[in-house]
C-alpha cells in the first residue's frame, strides 16, 4: 500500500521539463556559477551556498529585465535601485519583504560583489558601502505556555504508527529546542538514548553541538525506533531518524506542516517548530536555568541572541515584582491598616469623611 503511493506520488512529480528561463542567458549567469562554485570550494555550508544562490538569481532575473548583463554596468545607483526594489516589493499575499529577507538579499549581492573585485572583473566594488536594513530584535510572536505545549503534546493518535512518530518529534522539539532543520537531518548515530544527547552535527554556522534529551522525549524516541522506522525504512542505508509516510526525509517545510497541525488541533492559531523552541527556551528559563546553559542548548553563537528570552520569561519577573515592588510588598499592610476587623467598612467611612471638605470647597 505505502510502496503503490509512492509510486504515485512520483508519477504526479514527475513533469514535463520546464522552459529555461530567460535571464539563464545573461551573461552574469556565469558569473555567479563560477562565485557559487567558489563559495563551495572555501567550505561554506550547502545551506549558506543556496540562500546565496537564491538571492542572486533573484538579482540577475531583476537586472536582464533591464538589459544588464555584465558586471561593469552594475554600479552603485544601480545596486541602490534593487535595494528601494527590494524595499518596495510585495509578496503573493501583499505584504512587504521583512527586514531579515531583504538583510538576506543584501548580504547575498555583498558577497558575490566581494568575490568579483577579488577576482578583477571589476576594478572597484560598487557594493562595498551597502547598508544592510537593521533587523529589529522583535519578541517571539508565540508564546506557548506549559499547559498549551502539554495539551499539543498529547493530541497524536499514539494507537497507530504516524502517531507514535509524531509525538516522538514533537517531544524531541521540546524537550532540546533545537532547530527544524536541525531535527530534520538527524541521524540514528547521532542520538543515545542511554546517555540521554543529543549530537547536533554542522548546525548553524557550522558548529557541532551536544544537547541534552529528557527522559520523556527518550522513551518516545525510542518507542518510534522501536515499533515505527522499522515499518517506514525503505532503504537500509538511510539513517535518518525521523521519515515521513513515504519513508523519505524530512524536508523543512514538511516538518513545519506537521508541528503546525497539531498547534492548530490544540486552538493555536500561529507558529510551528520554532514556537516549540521558544517554548523550551522560556519555560528552562522561568525554571531557573542558566541563561548560558540556554545559550548552548540553543546553539547561539552570541549570548545577545538568546537574552531576548529574557524579555518572554514573564513569569518570573511577575513573581520578583510582585515580592520586591513597594506597591505590591506594602499591599495587604496597606489594607490591614485602613481597615478595622471587627468592623471592615469603617476604612471606607473614614475615606469619604476626609474626602467631605475637598468636596465642601469644590
């Protein structure tokens, strides 16, 4: 049954090829090739090649609509001109490119510039002086309380197979916080279930990191080895931890699909894998973890990027201001004090007689 739609699912793929698109004729073409051929070369990451790959295309279809088509002409107003393009654009659903996007971009068209004076094929590099757009450090949109995680941690039906996997992984999620990519790509050696880590191989910036796994996100971790992957493995030299229906990999978004259905099952209305991560993060803290042992956990080269879970643990500041604040400390002796207890509207009394005068001169 799973192998027939498989089958299926690769005929509907499979479709006729598709036309080349016009500006692979543009001379800049080669040009970025031969940069993105570099890129790789030096030991950046698949990851960093392709954003770099993305953002380029992007750039080169943009300047042969107006018949650029060598690195010579693309001077600095015309770097500036797809910098206000890029500033004025509007997606599919007619919102603006967010500042980390068009950061994205920027830095993209900054690297391959770089590359091209290096290499002479220009004399001056026009994008030296760039500025990037400036990312605010905005607040996590979701903020899942403990309840809400548990309540999403319960919904797959763990009676049949897809179930089992599903709360393995979001367990997983949570209990690490690490990144969906970061899941998606993890492989069985990578996981010891009696030591209780996690092995995070070549995560962002390329940096390996090992992180712990609770208990309770080992036992389902294992109960998926145990009684799932066995069923969904079609290969035997795959190593993946988690694969789909189909016995594939994870892709991102596909992963992103599935934490965000059962977010939604439970009445969460957005977020996906990161809303788990910034769950583990705010709810450790709130514990009182370390915020440096957050960062490692995280994997956070700047101890900057993780404070902003300093801003989300709200509860502890709700229970330091409630113990500390004069207002808050001083409440209930402030209430003892108005009010007789053996006659508890005599507080009141007294209030509305001092008040009269003010009245009275009024």
């Amino acid at each position: 049954m799973r192998r027939n739609k498989r089958k299926l699912r690769a005929k509907r793929g499979a479709s006729e090829p598709q036309p080349v698109p016009a500006w692979r004729a543009n001379a800049l073409y080669a040009y970025v090739k031969a940069f993105l051929s570099w890129t790789e070369a030096t030991g950046q990451s698949a990851a960093t090649t392709g954003t770099r790959e993305r953002a380029l295309w992007r750039f080169i279809e943009w300047a042969d609509e107006r018949s650029l088509d060598h690195p010579g002409q693309l001077t600095r107003p015309i770097l500036e001109a797809w910098q206000r393009h890029l500033y004025l654009a509007r997606k599919k659903d007619g919102q603006p490119l967010s500042p980390s996007t068009q950061q994205t971009l920027i830095t993209a068209l900054k690297a391959w510039f770089k590359w091209l004076a290096r290499e002479r094929h220009i004399l001056v590099n026009p994008a030296h002086e760039l500025v990037t757009p400036r990312i605010p450090r905005n607040l996590p949109k979701v903020l899942l309380t403990v309840a809400q995680v548990e309540h999403t941690l319960s919904l797959p039906d763990v009676a049949g197979l897809t179930g089992v996997r599903d709360r393995a992984l979001l367990e997983l999620l949570y209990s690490t916080g690490m990144r969906r990519s970061e899941a998606a790509r993890l492989q069985l050696p990578e996981i010891d279930l009696e030591r209780g880590t996690v092995m995070i191989r070549q995560g962002k910036g390329r940096r390996d990191r090992f992180i712990p796994l609770g208990q309770r996100a080992a036992h389902w971790v294992a109960r998926y080895l145990d009684e799932v992957r066995p069923k969904l493995v079609t290969r035997l030299d795959d190593w993946t931890l988690f694969l789909t229906d189909y016995g594939e990999s994870y892709e991102n978004n596909r992963l992103s699909d599935l934490v965000q259905r059962y977010l939604r099952m439970a009445g969460i209305a957005h977020g996906a894998c990161h809303a788990l991560r910034h769950a583990c993060a705010t709810h450790m803290l709130e514990g009182g973890a370390d915020i440096r042992y957050i960062q490692v956990l995280l994997g956070h080269a700047e101890l900057s990027t993780t404070q902003i879970y300093t801003h989300v643990a709200i509860g502890k500041l709700i229970e330091v201001h409630h113990a500390t604040h004069p207002a808050d400390r001083n409440q209930k002796s402030g209430i003892r004090d108005q009010e007789d207890p053996e006659n508890p509207s005599a507080g009141a009394a007294d209030s509305v007689a001092a008040d009269a005068p003010k009245a009275a001169r009024r």
